[in-house]
C-alpha cells in the first residue's frame, strides 16, 4: 500500500482569497469612482441648467427695463407732443370769456372764485340773493352758445356774515366822543345806535346767501369764431 505524503503547505487557497478581495475592492473602487463621475456630471448639468435660467433671467430682465424705459420716452414725446401741440395753437383770451360770464349773472349776482384750465373748463362759485337767481343764472349759461357744457353741481345757503365787531367798533367810538358831550346827546347816540344794529340784525336774519358751484366746458370753435370776426371788425374799422 502506497501513502502520498505531500510535506509543502497548501497555498492555493489563500491565494484565491486574495484574488477574490482584491477584485472586490477593485470592483468596489470602480462603482465607487463611476457613481462619483456620474454625480460630479450631474451637478454640472445642473450647474450649467441653473446658469442658463439666470442668463435666460437677466434677458428677460433686461427686455422689460427696456419697454419701460421706451414706454417712459415715448410717454414723454407724446406729452411734450402734447404741449407743443397746445401751445402752436392760438389761446382762448380770458378776458372776453369773464366779460361773457359775468354780462350773464343777474342784478344780485357776484363772482366769489373763478378758475380756468388750459382744457377749456371753468370752475366758478358765484353768490345769489336767491335760489331762484342760480336757477336764472344755469339757464342763461345753457343758452348760450360759448359753452358745451353747463353743469351746477352745488347750491348751498349761507347765513351773511355778522356785522357785530363793526358794530361794536362804532359803538365804541361813539361812546369816547360822546363822553365829550352831554349826558342827554350820549343817550340820544347809543339808543340809535342800538336800533341801527338790531335793524341790521333783522335784515341779515332775513335775507340769506345762496353760493352756486358752477362747471363750464368751453365751445372752442364757436369761441375762436367770435375773436376772428372781432378781429375782422377792427382791422376793417382801422383801415
């Protein structure tokens, strides 16, 4: 009977394990290094996706300050157009126009403000004796023909102002010169002064102020009409 002793140790096995953690590890490093590359190739591709929304952005950006800034410009030439436009253009003369609205108030009728836009509108606050006097006044200011339009927006009553501080003034006055007089004329004085005053008072409690706010929009063809043919007139009267 044959024995095969073998005296060398075995090293097969240890070299396949080896092997086998070593292509492990490689294999390790390969994923490890692939999923590195493809991370670092996705942050550049969103990198370069959030560059081109900020590129995209400031485009957009610069698009809009430029339809601001020519709506701006052209905003400005259309109002210096405007102006020029305005300006080529011959004026109304204000004084015929005052002359016109004033000829139209009644007897007790007085002009307390009046305004005037380069539109054409006239704002006027005028002050009546009566209520009936406003109405009298609107209805001469629809017919005539210097106005578009007519509007009475307000009407409102106020109590006159007191005339009591003038009173008491003149009183006063005539109390120191009186004092220089006798006893009888001083007395005479005051007591007409005091039925001059309550006179007054009743007067005032009697008869109150109506003030009407009165919008007019000025017929600029019929109003240039007018000053052509005045003009005519006194071209043809100074020749």
């Amino acid at each position: 009977m044959l024995v095969d002793i073998n005296l060398l140790p075995k090293k097969e096995s240890k070299n396949i394990k080896l092997i086998v953690i070593f292509s492990a590890a490689l294999l390790l490093v390969l994923v490890v290094g692939f999923w590195l590359f493809w991370q670092g190739n996705e942050y550049k591709n969103e990198i370069a996706s959030l560059d081109q929304q900020i590129a995209t952005t400031q485009q957009i950006v610069q698009i809009e300050q430029e339809k601001v800034v020519d709506g701006l410009a052209s905003d400005s030439v259309s109002k210096l157009e405007t102006a020029v436009t305005w300006a080529s253009e011959d004026p109304l003369k204000t004084v015929p126009i005052i002359k016109h609205v004033t000829s139209l108030l009644p007897e007790r009728g007085f002009i307390q403000n009046i305004s005037y836009a380069e539109s054409g509108n006239i704002n006027l606050s005028v002050q009546f004796d009566t209520s009936k006097e406003a109405a009298y006044y609107l209805k001469h200011l629809l017919d005539s023909e210097w106005f578009s339009e007519v509007v009475l927006s307000a009407v409102s009553a106020n109590a006159p102002e007191s005339e009591a501080a003038s009173d008491e003034a003149e009183q006063d006055t005539t109390e120191k010169a009186d004092g220089e007089a006798s006893d009888d004329e001083s007395e005479t004085a005051t007591e007409e002064k005091k039925d001059s005053k309550e006179q007054k008072k009743k007067n005032d409690e009697i008869v109150p102020r109506y003030v009407g706010q009165f919008q007019l929009t000025l017929s600029r063809d019929y109003i240039k009409s007018q000053e052509q043919k005045q003009a005519a007139t006194e071209g043809g009267k100074e020749s």
